[in-house]
C-alpha cells in the first residue's frame, strides 16, 4: 500500500492550518541513514502581500531557500517523504500534526497537543490584514 494518499490527507490539514490562521510550521524530518540533506523547513512569507511558501533544504553545508505557493509546495515536498524523510511535523495552534512513515512505509497522522502558542507572525499579520 502507498503513504501517498496519507500524505495527502496530512497536506489538507496543512492548507486548513493556513486557512484557519494556526500554522505555525512544518518540518521534514528524521531521515532514513546519514544523508546530505538533513531537514527542510516550510515557514509562511508574504512578498508584496502575495503569500507564498519558503521551502528552506538544510544540508550538512549549506542551505538553500526557495518560494512555492501552496499548491506548488506539496509538489515539491512529496518527492522527500521516504526519499530520505519518514517524519513531517505540522505545528499549529490547535495542535501538532505528525505524519509518519513506518519500517514498512505505511504512513500514519498523529495529533498531539499544540507546541506552539501563536501562529507564525506571517499568519498573524494575514489574519491583521485580512488575507
């Protein structure tokens, strides 16, 4: 069976985070080995007040940032579930969001209790003008 149609299912609860105005941030996580690229951060940028997504790739000796909107995103994003992440942690208000892949690369999402106690300022300033 395919984490596809889980992973899909989490990148809804990711667009409802932004839409409802609790996304704090999203972060690919927990990679399979020692790999070059160790984490990508996903943070809210509003540029000129069109709001776009900056994808930030964390390798071991560089960073590289780049700006998708929201559609775009889970295109670019989905390629690294299992390839190297099995983990990405969606941190609202509301709660925190983890999708997971497990030894077999059957996807799961857990709710936990909010990390966070604010959206990001990106949001908050949305929400202020109402975007």
């Amino acid at each position: 069976m395919s984490f596809q149609p889980v992973f899909a299912q989490f990148w809804e609860k990711v667009k409802e985070s932004i839409d409802n105005k609790t996304y704090a941030k999203l972060t690919l996580a927990k990679t399979i080995g020692d790999t070059e690229l160790k984490n990508i951060y996903v943070r809210p940028v509003l540029n000129d007040g069109v709001f776009s997504l900056s994808i930030t790739a964390r390798y071991k000796t560089e960073e590289v940032e780049s700006f998708h909107s929201l559609e775009e995103a889970f295109f670019v994003l989905a390629p690294y579930m299992n390839n190297p992440f099995l983990t990405a942690l969606l941190f609202t208000t509301e709660n925190d969001i983890t999708f997971k892949l497990n030894k077999k690369r059957v996807g799961s999402i857990i709710e936990q209790a909010p990390t966070f106690k604010n959206a990001s300022d990106v949001i908050l300033e949305m929400k202020e003008k109402g975007i």
